[in-house]
C-alpha cells in the first residue's frame, strides 16, 4: 500500500536487558513516513488520515514508529511496517453513523422513582431536627 521509496528506516541501539547482545547490535528499528507528502493516498483518503493521527505526527507532517521488540533489526523492521499499516488502515477506515435512539418513558420513570426511594431512605438515617 505504501511504497517503499517513501519510508525512512533507520536503525540505532535499543536500550534494556540484553546483555552484551544490546550493546553491539543497533537493533532499534525507527520508521518514517512523511504522510502529508505522499501520493500513496487520494487526497480525501490522506485528510481523513492526517485529521485522525495528528497526535502521533511530528510539525513536518511524518507519522514515526519506533520497535525494538526483537533482538533482530530485520524482524523489528518487518513489526514496524506492520504497525504503520495498522495504524493507517484503521485512520482511514469509515466510522459508523451513531442511531440516534430515545430513552423510553418506562425506563425514566423507574429512574426517577429509584431516586425518591433512595432519597427517603437516607431522609429516614437522619437525626431528628426540632421541627419534626
């Protein structure tokens, strides 16, 4: 879906347990992929896209995964891809229209009457005033 030539992967030294293993090996894979500069996408696909992942994007438009999940550069290369679809298949997905429905008068006037139940209940807990 998307092509290659457009993502950016580079790779760096992931931290934690490891042992020697994380030390030498620059297995941290980090994906970009310039979103507002891609023809990958219609533009209405794209808008839709960059509305929903505007959070997860830096000021120049790049959407960025990181994965250091294995110890194998080759394999958390694979995962970020997979992420980055993931991402974007579920930003330009179609949301359901809500139904609008309406509350029927049996289930308020249950409500309202557990509320005066409630209400004369904690009514009764209480001390006496002078008045009663």
């Amino acid at each position: 879906m998307i092509p290659a030539a457009e993502l950016e992967i580079t790779a760096s030294r992931a931290g934690g347990p490891g042992g020697q293993h994380v030390n030498k090996t620059s297995s941290r894979v980090t994906l970009r992929w310039n979103l507002e500069q891609s023809t990958a996408l219609p533009p209405w696909l794209r808008a839709r896209a960059m509305r929903r992942l505007r959070r997860r994007m830096t000021r120049d438009g790049a959407l960025v995964v990181h994965v250091d999940d294995e110890r194998s550069q080759h394999r958390n290369r694979d995962k970020a891809r997979e992420r980055l679809a993931e991402l974007l298949r579920e930003a330009i997905r179609p949301r359901k229209k809500r139904i609008a429905t309406v509350v029927p008068r049996a289930v308020k006037e249950r409500r309202l009457k557990d509320k005066r139940r409630r209400s004369d209940r904690k009514r009764q807990r209480r001390k006496p005033t002078a008045d009663d």
